[in-house]
C-alpha cells in the first residue's frame, strides 16, 4: 500500500454547523510563509445547492495580481488537507487530501486516516477523484467521481476585508466600519480547490469541525 510522507507547514481552522455557512480567515502571514505553495488564505465549508451534500474551499496564495496569476500553481509536493471532526472530540475522524500531479488534481478520502495530528500520509486506495486543473481565464473544469465534485485553479478572492479602515478602528482614529466600505482584496486572486461532497459520506449527525493543514512532503 504506497503512501507518501508529509510534514505540517501551515493550519487554519473552523467549527462548521451543518446547514449554516462558516469561515477561517488568514490574509497577513510572515514573510516565510506569505506568497508560497503552504499559504492558506481561507477555509470556507457551507451546504451545498443539492442540500444533501456540503461543500468545502481551501483557498491559497493569496494577494495574486492579475498579471502573475497566470505563472502561479500547485505544488507538487504541497498537500492541503481538510480534517474532519464529527463527534466533537477536536481530533479528526475523516481527513480530505488534495494533492496535485502532472496537472491534474487529485483527491483522496473522506476516510479515516491512520494517524492524527501534524503528520500524515497518502494512501492511495483512498483515492476517489481528480480533475484537470484550471488555467487562468479558462472555463471551469469540474470532474465528479464517487459522489464526488472537484474543482481546482485560480480564482477571485471573495474574501471581503476593509483593511485602511480596520487600522483606524484598531488606532481609535475612527468609531466602526462604513457601509460600504473599500474591499482591500478587490481585483485580487487566489487559488482554490472546492469540493462536494455528500454528507452521507462525512459521518456525524450534527455539528462538523472542520480545519484546513497544508503540509509539505519530507520524502
């Protein structure tokens, strides 16, 4: 049974409701981190159109230009890995591992890995699904397999922050927020993987924790 080592690099984390919509957000990273393979930007999980199912985004690399979105890509040997609580116990149950190769994305599980915590392994006969991965300005190209939906390729960041005025709230220079206020991120992309996923298939028949690892290959 191969499987393939991985080292933690990078965490981000939510508690999500089933049938309610939740987010992690993380833009400012330091310099080691900011702008590379491991930078996680934002952990979206909400239910999806077909209400059986739920959806998960991990969005990274965030702070893209649209001139350098087109040069930028998935790492080889970066795995982002969504973890699964479902009995709220903070330890996961099921993991989702996305990985690219050769240009295509692919994903394994949810199945329950054969260790927690910052270390994990591939394994492959988890594999369920993989898709081509999406160019810059291309259409879309979403595969299904096993239930399964997948995404994965640049994208516009949703993620909606007014910094400038964060900074005078933070300063005391201003009282609040306006409405509407400037989104810092506008015109900015990201690259994102969006799955769906039944949630006959996540366990569990009430609240879902769920985090967010990339993690880099150390063989």
């Amino acid at each position: 049974m191969k499987k393939r080592k991985i080292f933690l690099t990078a965490i981000i984390a939510v508690a999500a409701v089933t049938g309610g919509i939740l987010y992690a957000a993380d833009h400012l990273d330091s310099p080691a981190v900011s702008n590379q393979s491991t930078d996680i930007t934002d952990l979206y999980v909400f239910r999806g159109e077909n209400t059986s199912n739920l959806v998960f985004v991990a969005n990274t690399q965030g702070l893209l230009s649209p001139a350098s979105t087109g040069a930028a890509k998935f790492d080889e040997n970066t795995l982002l890995e969504f973890n699964i609580d479902n009995n709220n116990d903070n330890i996961e149950d099921l993991v989702i591992q996305a990985i690219v190769k050769n240009g295509k994305m692919k994903i394994y599980g949810p199945y329950k890995p054969s260790a927690t915590g910052i270390r994990s392994t591939i394994t492959e006969n988890a594999f369920t699904v993989q898709t081509d991965v999406t160019k810059y300005g291309e259409t879309a190209k979403i595969a299904e397999q096993n239930g399964i939906k997948v995404f994965a390729g640049p994208r516009d960041d949703p993620f909606f922050f007014d910094l400038t005025q964060f900074k005078k709230v933070i300063s005391g220079a201003e009282a609040g927020f306006h409405n509407p206020g400037t989104d810092t991120f506008a015109g900015t992309n990201v690259l994102s993987i969006v799955l769906e996923v039944p949630k006959s298939q996540l366990g569990g028949s009430g609240t879902l924790n769920v985090w967010l690892e990339s993690k880099k290959a150390i063989n």
